[in-house]
C-alpha cells in the first residue's frame, strides 16, 4: 500500500476514533441528563406526597416513621433520597458535643435554614429543656417540628414549657409513664426514649419502652397502681383516664438510643414504638444506604421474621 493509502487510512483511523468518542461523551451526557430527570421526578412525587405533613404536621401521621440525626447538607439529602421520613437537624459541634464544660445550646439558626432550604423532608432540631425563647427561634425560621432535648444542656431549675404557646408540634423524650402523661399534659405530639437516660443503650430504651407499657396494663388491672397516679396532684386526670380506658397513650412514642441494626428497630417496633429515631453513626458504615432502606423495611414489616432476617444479613 502506498503512503498516500496509509496516510489516509490513518486519518480514517483517526476519525473514527473522534466519532466514537464524540459518541461517547453523547451517552454520557444523555445518560447523566436522564438520572438528573428521574432524580428530579423523585423529588416532586416526594413533595406531592409529604407537603401535606411537612408543612402542616400532623403528629399521628408519624407514625412508622424513620427519623434520622444528621449534621451536614449531604446527609440530609442523602436521606431524603433513600426515603427517610424526616430529618433531625444538627450542628455539628451539638451532635458531638465538645468534652470542656461548656453548655450545648440550639444550633445556629442559620445552619437550620439551610437544612430547610436543601430537603422538602420534614426538618426537626433540637432546643435546651424550659428554653422557650430558643423553641419560638426555630419556629419563626419554619422548622416543622421541635424536640425539647435532654441531650442538650437543660437550663437550672427550669421545668419544660408549654409545647401549646408555640404554632408546631413539639417531641420530648420520657423515661417513665408519669413523664409521658406530664409532656403530653404541656402539649407534647410525640414522646420518645431518652438517649441521655440510656446512654446510647438499645436494652436501656427497650426497658423505658417495655416500663410504660406495662404500667398502663398495670393501671387497667391493679387498682394500687392506678390510685398512684390518681392521687398525684401533677397528673391531668381526665387524661390518665383516657390512657387507663383505651389502654395506649394518645400521641405516637418513638424509640431512641442505640438503635442501629434491622433487628434493633423490628424489637422497638414489637416492643411498642411507634417509630424510631437513628443515629447519624449510620453514615459511617460500610453501606449507609442500604442500611437505611433496611430499617425504613423492617419499621413497615416488624413482624415478618423471614424478611428481617434477609435484610440483617450486612447489618450486624
């Protein structure tokens, strides 16, 4: 062949090998638009589906939910993307609080505001224990939900305040049936297990969770028990008896502390919880996202053993 036949097969060569790359960076630019599509669609079948409790809460439709501590924008998407109910939003410097002796305190409101702006999830954060000013705070920049926290530093001598002087639900954590009774008393939607009281411990939330169910079986059945609370001056009595009447309490009660596996969650939810609350830990892992599709499955399908034992195969 002559040079002149070489040469021209080369630059056919040469062109071609153009053609296949121009091709290529097509596919990928038509493959990237169509995830961006789907992903997009994602979104607004999700916001069709959770405006109404994002932005007009309603504690009972918490219910089943997952709700998960995060403290950066990329876990809160991530979350929204996997399928979380809702996001508990976090400072980073509140979620792992510096060991000097300082007082843990609100995040800061604009941080909070970013989370709101970045997800169409719920977004919840956390305020000191009798703290109102910082409770009307993180209203006033739309948070849907409130958590009166006894993670954070509670103030001295303050007691909780009136959940019913703020325009959203607010979630106190319980370590007892009086504590249930009391927060709901002030106005509280959603009770949860104390992660401080349990120190991080599932068999210690698993207790508080088996401890008030069996003291309002107890009050149905034990008169002793029931007179107790019945001469407590602190207890609203007409709600003590609509809890010993219809033998549950009448706001959702969410797990927390410790709760991290599928099996974790399956034992909350038989145990009682109506929910449960996850640790940000769940980022670490080796698979966060299947971890969470895992415990989203098993709080829809407590109960179906066979499944459960399918998903915990990773989540040891």
């Amino acid at each position: 062949m002559s040079k002149r036949g070489n040469g021209d097969a080369a630059k056919k060569a040469q062109e071609e090998a153009r053609k296949a790359r121009i091709a290529k960076r097509k596919e990928e630019a038509e493959k990237k638009a169509k995830e961006a599509a789907e992903k997009q669609a994602r979104i607004q079948a999700l916001a069709k589906s959770r405006w109404p409790i994002t932005r007009h809460l309603k504690a009972q439709l918490f219910k089943g939910a997952v709700i998960v501590n995060v403290c950066n924008i990329d876990q809160a998407q991530f979350c929204q993307e996997v399928g979380v109910t809702a996001i508990c939003a976090h400072n980073k410097s509140v979620l792992t609080p510096q060991q000097n002796g300082n007082p843990v305190r609100m995040s800061s409101p604009e941080v909070i505001k970013r989370y709101i702006n970045s997800v169409i999830i719920p977004v919840f954060t956390n305020v000191r224990v009798g703290h109102l000013m910082e409770a009307k705070i993180m209203e006033s920049i739309g948070v849907d939900m409130i958590e009166e926290s006894d993670t954070l530093t509670s103030l001295v001598g303050i007691v909780h305040f009136s959940k019913r002087e703020l325009g959203v639900p607010t979630i106190c954590t319980v370590g007892t049936l009086k504590d249930c009774l009391l927060r709901i008393q002030e106005g509280a939607l959603i009770l949860r297990t104390s992660a401080t009281r349990t120190g991080g411990n599932v068999n210690e939330a698993l207790k508080v969770i088996i401890g008030i169910q069996d003291a309002i079986k107890g009050m149905r059945t034990d008169p002793k028990a029931r007179a107790t609370l019945e001469t407590d001056v602190t207890i609203y009595q007409p709600l003590l008896k609509d809890v010993i009447d219809k033998g549950c309490l009448p706001v959702p009660i969410f797990g927390a502390g410790g709760i991290h596996t599928p099996t974790d969650v399956a034992m909350m939810m038989n145990a009682g919880c109506d929910g449960v609350f996850i640790d940000n830990t769940v980022f670490f892992g080796i698979d966060p996202e299947g971890h969470l599709k895992a415990i989203i499955q098993v709080v829809k399908n407590p109960n179906d053993v066979s499944k459960i034992c399918e998903l915990s195969a990773n989540f040891i």
